[in-house]
C-alpha cells in the first residue's frame, strides 16, 4: 500500500509540473502577416510544391526560391499547359521555357520568351496573366499582404504538419477591401469572403498556405496549396542566356 501511494503521489507531482502548452503567437491578422513575412525574409530561401485544383483540373508546380526585400527569385518545373515547362523569375522578370513543339507558333524559334502579363507578344497575350499569377502564388509575401489587408483570423491552434510542430491558423479574406488586388487570378469586381489556411514552423515561417476559393467561384470547387521545405537551401537562378530568349 505504502508503495502504491508514494507511486500515486509521484505521478500527481509530475503531472503538476507538466508545462501547458503555449497558445498561438497571434491573435491578430496584421502581427501574423507581418511576422510571417519577416520570417520568410530572414528565412532566405525554400524549396516549394504548388497543387491548383479547380473542378476537375488540376496542375502542378515544383520549385525552389530566394525571397528578400528586392523581391523574389525563383525557378519552377510546372505541367499548367499540360506538358513540363520551366519558369524562371530573375530582376522582376519572368521568363518560360516553351515547349519545341510549340516555339513555332510563338514566332521566335527560341527556347525562352519574356513573359508578361501585359505582354503584347502571342504567349504573354495567351499565357502571360496566368503564368505571372503562378509565380506570384509561390511567394508567401504575395497572400500574406492580403492577409495583413483584409483578412480576419477566425481559429488558430498548435499542432503538427507532417510531423513537424506547427501553428495552425484560419483566416477569412474579404474582397471588398482588396481592391483591385485580387488573389489567384480573380476578375476584377469579385465579392465575397473566402478562407485561407496557414502554418508555420516555430520560426514563424510558412510551412503550407492553403487558399479555398469554392466559396467565390460558386458551383466549383477551387482549391490552391502551396508547401514549403527546406528553408535556408542554396539557390542560385540566373537568366536565360540572352541569345535564347526571343
């Protein structure tokens, strides 16, 4: 008996001194943004994987980035078109590796095209917004200053993420107060609310951004998952060789 209730009394003092665990960090839409986004700064770089899932399309991106005050440098792998095709955004300038079979209707016979969304060329005028829109997803900054503009935390919880410890937090996203900045491609005038999952690691860097746009784009289901890995990897991209670009 008297070893049973010493056994007792331990596991009862143990069981005080446990540590409780901590609360998210933030409560507050523009404090998470904005740490966030300074983590991702200080964090230097990633690896990432980007899954767009709109009805029963869906395309696939894989990449590594340098994120910093001057912007963002990346190179990705992407199969929006269907077939592969490296991206590559250097300076502020995105760059897309055309797929021969198709550089003859783009009229240069070069592997690389300068696209833009406001391009006059044929692929930008094709292809050029939705590209542009592509790599400004992989960049958190890029959903993070809509959060800290418009959005409102509605849960946020500690967990794990793939067996990693992360802060788990639910965000509605207004659209109204948007503007003219609209996220994932959105025509210009879109109203509504949506949700925006995000983690982060203990450093406050994201972990996964999860955009839902089903409750915007009624009667499809739209989701968009960025993951990132990795933080701190070299990269180094460089632009095409300017005699490959047309």
């Amino acid at each position: 008996m008297r070893k049973a209730a010493a056994v007792l009394v331990l596991a009862l003092f143990a069981g005080s001194c446990t540590t409780p665990s901590q609360p998210p960090a933030f409560a507050d839409a523009r404090a998470l943004a904005d740490a966030a986004t300074a983590a991702t700064t200080s964090g230097g770089s990633a690896k990432f994987g980007t899954d767009v899932a709109v009805g029963q399309v869906r395309s696939k991106s894989q990449g590594q980035a340098k994120f910093g005050a001057g912007g963002t440098t990346q190179v990705l792998t992407t199969d929006f078109i269907g077939e592969p095709m490296e991206l590559r955004q250097v300076a502020g300038k995105l760059y897309a590796k055309v797929p021969e079979g198709s550089r003859d209707e783009v009229g240069t016979g070069k592997p690389w095209v300068a696209v833009a969304a406001d391009g006059t060329d044929p692929f930008s005028q094709v292809l050029g917004g939705s590209l542009a829109q592509l790599a400004a997803q992989n960049d958190p900054a890029h959903t993070l200053g809509e959060i800290r503009t418009a959005g409102a935390i509605v849960s946020a919880e500690r967990g794990q993420l793939d067996g990693v410890t992360a802060e788990h937090y639910r965000v509605e996203l207004d659209l109204a107060r948007l503007g003219a900045d609209l996220p994932a491609g959105l025509p210009a005038g879109s109203l509504g609310k949506f949700p925006v999952e995000l983690w982060l690691d203990d450093s406050h860097r994201p972990l996964q951004i999860v955009l839902d746009l089903s409750p915007i784009l009624q009667g499809s289901d739209a989701r968009i998952t960025t993951r990132y890995s990795d933080w701190g990897v070299p990269v180094d991209v460089q632009p095409p060789p300017p005699g490959e670009v047309g």
